[in-house]
C-alpha cells in the first residue's frame, strides 16, 4: 500500500496512475510552502470535489493538533496541486461555518473514519476548500 513520501513519489511519477485510486477514496497531492523553512512540502490527501474545487480534510487522524501542512498554508494559502496529471496553483481556504456541514458530509462518506476521528479530540478539524487561482 502506498503511503507517506513513497505514495508522493510514484503520484508524481504516473501522473496518479498509482495513488489517485486509494482505499475505496481518492488522493491528490497538496504542496504547502514551509512556514518556517519555507520549504515545499508534499502531502498525500484524501479529498472529493465541490463545485469544480477539491476539498480536503485536516484531521491528522484525530490529532489534539492541527496538521503541519494546514499550519503552512494559513500562513501562506497558495499552495500547488496535483489531481491524477493536472498541476494547478491554488488558494486554500477554510471553510465557512455555513460550507462546513455540507462539506464534512461529503468527506465523511468517502472516508467514514473522519467522522471518528472528530469524536477523538476537542479541536474542530477544518475542511479545506482549494479554489483555482
């Protein structure tokens, strides 16, 4: 199974031939820019589209703490995408209150564990919306 650096590693190399397709979901590849390093980072993430824009989950399974590439981008929102062969620049934003339950429903059906990993902390995990720039 495909995970971590190396699912990154044969994303990018197929064009998500091998990665998209993951556990009964589907992956893309988010690239934050390091907040402090200013590094780029490259995370595989679940993540479904809302009205032509992907959505993704900062859940960090259930974490007390948000994820590190969720931290990056509310410093800096341009992020790079990648969806199976279409690389685009794009601004991460958090859902509004109002997207948010239409949004965690949708996540929540192609991945049920975000459901369960909600109940595990008390911080309220974000849905990303990534929108075209």
């Amino acid at each position: 199974m495909l995970y971590g650096q190396e699912h990154v590693k044969r994303y990018q190399e197929t064009d998500g031939a091998e990665g998209h397709d993951w556990q009964n979901t589907t992956v893309l590849l988010l690239t934050t820019k390091g907040r402090k390093t200013g590094n780029p980072f490259t995370t595989p993430l679940i993540y479904q589209e809302d009205g032509g824009n992907p959505v993704i989950v900062a859940s960090k399974g259930g974490d007390d703490d948000d994820p590190g590439w969720y931290k990056n981008l509310k410093v800096n929102p341009e992020v790079q995408v990648q969806v199976k062969g279409d690389r685009f620049t794009a601004r991460a934003r958090t859902a509004t209150p109002e997207e948010k339950p239409a949004l965690w429903k949708k996540m929540a059906a192609t991945w049920p564990a975000y459901d369960e990993y909600q109940t595990k902390t008390s911080r309220e995990i974000p849905v990303v919306v990534l929108e075209r720039v």
